[in-house]
C-alpha cells in the first residue's frame, strides 16, 4: 500500500449541508492513488502553519476522483473548504483499517454527524463490486438538514435491498419519509430496527463521545469487544 506524501488538485467543490463540503482531487502526477474503503489521510493545507489534520476518504476506490467530505470546523478544514479549484495540497496516506473484511454476518455501521464518511466509501464500493451480505446504518444527526449524503444514500439503499438506513434526528421533529426516529441512538432503536443484536459486526464512527456512548451501550448488551470496531473525531 503507497503511504508516501502526494500531490493532488482540487477539481471540483459540492456543497453537501450549510457547513459541509465535498472536495474533489486528482494526483498532479497523473497516476491512481490505490487504497481502500474507510482509509484515512492526512493533509496540510499550504495556508495552515502548525499540524495538518486526517480525513477519511469519502469516495470509494472505483471512483476516478478521490473526495474528502469536510464539515467547517477548525482551521484547517475552513482553509480546505476555502481552496479555490486548481489549487494543490499534499496528501499523506493512506492509513487505516475501518472496513469489514467479510459479511458473514451483518454489518451494522452507526454514524454521528459526518462521521458518516467511511460508510458512504464502503457502501459505495459494496455497489461497484456486487459484495454480498447485508448491512444496516443508523445516521445520527441534529436536524434533517444536518444529513450529509441524504438522497444518494437513498438511491442506493432504493437500488439495493441490503441496505437498510435509519436517520435519527436528536432535535428536530420536521416529518419526512426518510427519518424513522427523532431522539439519540439507543438501546430501544437499537433492538426496535436490528431485531436482535447477535452475531452482527458493528462499526462506529462519530464525535469521541458518541463514539464511547455507543461502545458502552453494545457492551452492556453482551456485545463481544471484538465485534466493535471504532473510528471517533475531534
């Protein structure tokens, strides 16, 4: 796996909600930047002095650009969403292991905010290379309009019956079809939409506390540590 640093150009930018933003690179190089689903990278940009900051890799593998889906927060993610189209930034990476390896059982992926990321990525690339096995994401967010990736996880979700999405809002009461629940990711959700929590393997990925929250809440429920598998963000 290539972990040196690279050079890439932002070639296009997608607004996703009021505060989040997909950037779209290609290597100033020319060649593929190989990694996998859920990967990380890590990225300075030019404008920042001090510590660069890691960001999952929100495009799946088979795509032609690689994306980095960015919430406006901090210093550095502000100077990435400001990047002007042409612009070039180093990338060093990938790094990382937040993927299932097998879908033996099902894969339940539990997302705060954008740490819906490294999802979209696997979800993706399950599409693009026919994966069989069945997974469920529950998508935590505040409001309908917090949701990153609403309607093209929808699509998929309409176009492959192995997904099962259920968008929980914590403090918004808006009705749409899409959402199923309206206060935060517990025990209740958890059994009401999986049914049983056995032999299933869990991947979280939020804010430090949401991420330790639902840890916490699996293993009260006999959930072996080894079936969880954590990603979490400042």
């Amino acid at each position: 796996m290539q972990t040196n640093n690279r050079e890439f150009i932002l070639v296009e930018k997608k607004k996703e909600t009021e505060d989040v933003t997909s950037l779209y690179f290609q290597t100033a190089d020319g060649l593929s930047f190989p990694f996998k689903s859920g990967q990380y990278i890590n990225v300075k940009p030019r404008s920042v002095s001090g510590h660069g900051k890691s960001y999952t890799i929100s495009s799946s593998p088979s795509e032609k650009l690689l994306c980095l889906t960015i919430k406006r927060k901090g210093v550095v993610s502000s100077a990435l969403i400001d990047m002007v189209t042409g612009e070039k930034v180093i990338f060093d990476g990938p790094y990382g292991f937040f993927f299932p390896e097998d879908y033996i059982y099902d894969v339940v992926m539990i997302a705060g905010g954008i740490g819906s990321t490294p999802f979209y990525s696997v979800i993706k690339d399950k599409v693009a290379n026919n994966i069989p096995g069945r997974v469920h994401l529950l998508y935590s967010n505040k409001t309908l309009s917090d949701i990153t990736f609403l309607n093209d996880l929808n699509k998929i979700a309409k176009e492959n019956k192995w997904l099962n999405i259920i968008h929980c809002l914590t403090q918004d009461k808006t009705k749409h079809s899409l959402i199923k629940e309206y206060s935060r990711i517990d025990k209740k959700i958890l059994k009401k939409n999986l049914t049983s929590l056995n032999k299933k393997k869990y991947f979280i990925c939020g804010s430090i506390a949401f991420v330790n929250d639902l840890w916490k809440l699996l293993k009260s429920e006999a959930v072996p540590e080894e079936d969880i598998f954590t990603e979490s963000f400042f």
